[in-house]
C-alpha cells in the first residue's frame, strides 16, 4: 500500500487526491506531463497539512493556482501539486465609512479566480478590480506575481493578505511587507502561500464598472491571441524595452518550433498553436532569448514559471 497516497486521500479527501494527474489539463498552455499527485485542497488546514506531510516524508511538493503562468514538463513533475479549492463564499464585501469618504473592503480566498471576484464586484457597483478582472489566474497566483494590466497592479488595491509560512504558521500581514515588485513578491521568493487577501474598492455603479470591464476585455480580444493556448506575456518587460517590440525588430513573429509559435497577433506571447509539447514552448523562448540578445544584447527574462525541468 503506498501510505503517502493514503494520507493524503485521508487529509484532503479521497475524491479531492489523483495520482498521475496530467497537468496539461490544468495549465493554460494546455500542455505538461503526469504530477505524481494532484490534490484539490478545501481549506488552508488541509493545505497546511498536505505541505506538513510533504516535508515530513521529503516529498517535493508546488502550490499552484489557475495554471495561468506555468509551463510543465512533458515528463510530467515528480512531486505533488497542491492547489487551493474554489470558494465563491469567501467573496465578502463590506461598505466602511460614509458619504465621500465611503470605501469597500473586498476579501476573499486565495483560491478563486480574478475574474469571479471581480465580476461580483461589478455587479454590486464596486470598483477598483477592473484591470484585474481579465487576467485569467487565481487571486493567490495574482498576489504571488503582483499580477497587473492597463495601468493597475495587485500592490494598487490589496490592502492585508493571509499567508501560510514555510514553518507552519497562519498570520495575516500587509501585502506591502510582501514587497510586490513587477511580476515577484516575497511568495514567490520565499515559498509563502497567499490563503486570502483583503482588498480595497471604491463605490461607483454596476454601469460604470460594466462599460470599464467591457473596454479592457475588448482591448484584450483586439490584442491578444486568446484563441490559442498561452501563458499570457511570456517574459518580463527589460527595462525601458517591451518585448513584443525587441521579438518583432529581431524578425522573430511567427517563428515557430513544432507545434508553439511567437503569436503574430501579440509577439510578446508564445503560443501554443498546434499540439505543441512543452519542448517545444522552451525551445521557441529560448531561441528568442538567444536572438535577440544576439540582435540587441539584452537579456529576455521569462515571466512563465516552470515545473518539472
Ligand atoms: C491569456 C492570458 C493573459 C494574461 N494576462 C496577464 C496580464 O494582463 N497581467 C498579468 O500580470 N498576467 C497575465 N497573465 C499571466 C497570469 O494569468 C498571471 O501571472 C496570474 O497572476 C497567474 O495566476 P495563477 O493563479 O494562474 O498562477 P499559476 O500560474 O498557477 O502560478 C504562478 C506562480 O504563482 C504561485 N502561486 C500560485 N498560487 C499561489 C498562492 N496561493 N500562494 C503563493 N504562490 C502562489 C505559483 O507557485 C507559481 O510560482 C495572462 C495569462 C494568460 C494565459
């Protein structure tokens, strides 16, 4: 009997445990391999238990979100993948203060997606979520990059975040003490774990938070390939570059490797066009890392994380 599949099936739930799960249907490249173990967790105290047990028996474990950012090998991650469940309840809004000086504290788990809790904050007139509402990753996966768009970021309007220290601990900290920077944090440094955060809105009207949520996703569909598989921007912008731009001068759109190509529509994207496997995503980023520091002399950072390699 394997006894580490045993507890963890105890812990979280036989039905929330897979073993050899292919990530490739949990990642937004739509590619990646078998993780030894994927466990839904329903709460922060299985979660906290599951990392427990994995340090405990020396087994390598990654805390991910919505699979939005994250390229894993064809070989799959030996290791087990925990991730926190959905939980539309958590989403809690609350008015402080009135008249102009009025404000909504917006909180809820870590574990839910941008998109629901900002469609809820639309709905209810709430504003300040809009940039973000787009970005197809978990609020926890958003905290840990500083995840951000048209003008705004995480750091902008999360006010507290509850996290899950390497040691143990619960403890609710301010999201600056996090230090977010352009797409990094200290969760992302030091192997903390974003469990909910609280974040503070403006009162406006579902009218206006519904013609701005409009805008940006039109200029998202106008921009990006969101018909193909993707990661979104697949490296950080080099200072005082973009690099759709540097990718574009160096000849590089529409290069392609098997089945992932630099996107045409957005060349700052690669994307997964035609049954690509992880190798062959690595192998167009680092042709396009190689080329243009060739063509430029500046070095292309990838803003996808990567599990497996
Ligand atoms: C079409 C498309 C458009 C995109 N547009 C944008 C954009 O406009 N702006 C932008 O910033 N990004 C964008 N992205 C990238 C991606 O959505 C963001 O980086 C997002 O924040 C990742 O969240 P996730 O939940 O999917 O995290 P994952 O991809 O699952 O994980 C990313 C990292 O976060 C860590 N992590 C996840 N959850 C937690 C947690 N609870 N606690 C601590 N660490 C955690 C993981 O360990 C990993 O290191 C886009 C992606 C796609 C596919």
């Amino acid at each position: 009997m394997n006894e580490f599949f045993e507890q963890l099936k105890d812990y979280a739930g036989a039905e929330n445990v897979k073993e050899k799960e292919n990530m490739s249907l949990h990642t937004s490249f739509r590619v990646g391999g078998p993780a030894d173990y994927y466990v839904t967790c329903e709460n922060v105290a299985v979660l906290a238990q599951c990392i427990a047990l994995c340090k405990r028996v020396e087994e390598p474990y990654f805390v991910m979100g919505n699979g939005s950012n994250l390229l894993v090998n064809d070989n799959g991650y030996h290791g087990t993948v925990l991730r926190l469940k959905e939980d539309g309840n958590s989403i809690q809004f609350k008015v402080v203060g009135e008249g102009e000086e009025a404000y909504v504290l917006a909180t809820s788990s870590a574990g839910n997606s941008l998109s629901k809790i900002g469609t809820a904050a639309g709905k209810l007139g709430y504003a300040g979520m809009e940039f973000a509402t787009g970005i197809p990753g978990s609020l926890g996966g958003a905290l840990a990059m500083n995840a951000g768009a048209y003008g705004g970021e995480m750091k902008d309007i999360v006010t507290e975040v509850v996290v899950l220290t390497p040691d143990g601990s619960v403890k609710t900290v301010s999201y600056e003490s996090l230090e977010p920077s352009y797409r990094n944090s200290r969760l992302l440094r030091e192997g903390m774990i974003a469990i909910a955060a609280t974040m503070k809105l403006s009162l406006s009207t579902p009218e206006e938070v519904g013609t701005k949520l409009k805008e940006l996703m039109d200029a998202r569909r106008s921009k990006q390939p969101l018909d193909y598989p993707s990661a979104g921007s697949t490296f950080k912008r080099p200072e005082g570059h973009f690099a759709g731009k540097l990718i574009q001068d160096a000849g590089l759109s529409g290069y392609r490797v098997g089945g992932a190509m630099v996107s045409e529509k957005h060349n700052g994207f690669v994307i997964n066009y035609d049954h690509a496997t992880a190798e062959d995503i690595l192998g167009v980023i680092t042709d396009v890392q190689k080329k243009v520091y060739e063509k430029f002399q500046i070095s292309l950072e990838m803003e996808v994380k990567m599990l497996g390699f």
